[in-house]
C-alpha cells in the first residue's frame, strides 16, 4: 500500500533551488588598498592609553596625547609616512622619537580596516613609539 504522506514531502522537496546555486562563490566587492585605507584618524582605547594618530593622504603624519589634540600645537610627533603593502614605516621629525638619528624611523606589519588599524613591530628602537607594538587603533569616525 502506498503512503499518503510522501507526495507531499516530494512536492516541497521538487520545490527547492539546486543545490549547486548553494555552492556558488559569491562576488566580494574588492578591498580599497591598504594606501587608501590607512588616511585618516585613529585612536587607542584604554587600558593601552588615550593617544590619537592622523594619517594624511599627502604622507604626514601627527600623534597627539588623544583625538581633542590633534590639531592643538605642539603635536606628541609629527613627521611622515610611507607604506608598502602591509609594511608601515612612520618617520618623526618634531617631537618623541627625534632625539636621537636611529629613533626617528619606525616599521611595522599593519593591517587596515574600515574600523581600525594593527601593528605589529618590525623594527624600532623608539620605546615609546613601539608600544604600540601588537595594539589595535580604532578609526576616529
């Protein structure tokens, strides 16, 4: 005798997509790159401290003690920036870090986001600039 209950399951099982639509890659819009990402203003969060830090899209840079600061005189550092992928190299030419010709230059691995940026050192003989060493700065918005 035939059950009446499977015609319907093979109704709503004739009913669903394939299952290769499900596999299917989906389009991912493409990451802007890392040159244009990086422009802006970021800031640390305690416990790391309250420092704020502008990137700008002509390659100067500006640490301020936090983001009110930022354009108050005189800035923590000043200085420029360059980057090569993921390969950061921040250079200071007023303020910490300028006291001695090998602290000025520091690099580091920096992955960029939309909501923040994270460095890992590379090289840099400033302390208090490579405490930001493994920290994670979130975008000012």
């Amino acid at each position: 005798m035939r059950s009446p209950w499977i015609w319907p399951w093979l109704a709503a099982l004739a009913a669903l997509p394939p299952l290769a639509a499900c596999t299917e890659p989906q389009a991912v819009p493409p990451k802007r790159p890392n040159t244009e990402l990086i422009v802006g203003a970021y800031e640390r969060h305690p416990p790391d401290g309250e420092t704020a830090i502008r990137f700008r899209a002509d390659g100067s840079v500006r640490l301020a003690k936090n983001r009110a600061q930022l354009d108050a005189e005189p800035p923590l550092a000043s200085g420029t920036w360059k980057l090569d992928g993921a390969k950061l190299t921040v250079t200071y030419d007023r303020g910490i870090c300028t006291d001695q010709a090998t602290d000025k230059t520091g690099a580091y691995n920096v992955v960029i986001s939309k909501i923040g940026i994270h460095f890992t050192k590379v090289e840099d003989s400033c302390g208090r600039r490579s405490a930001i060493d493994g920290q994670t700065w979130w975008r000012i918005k």
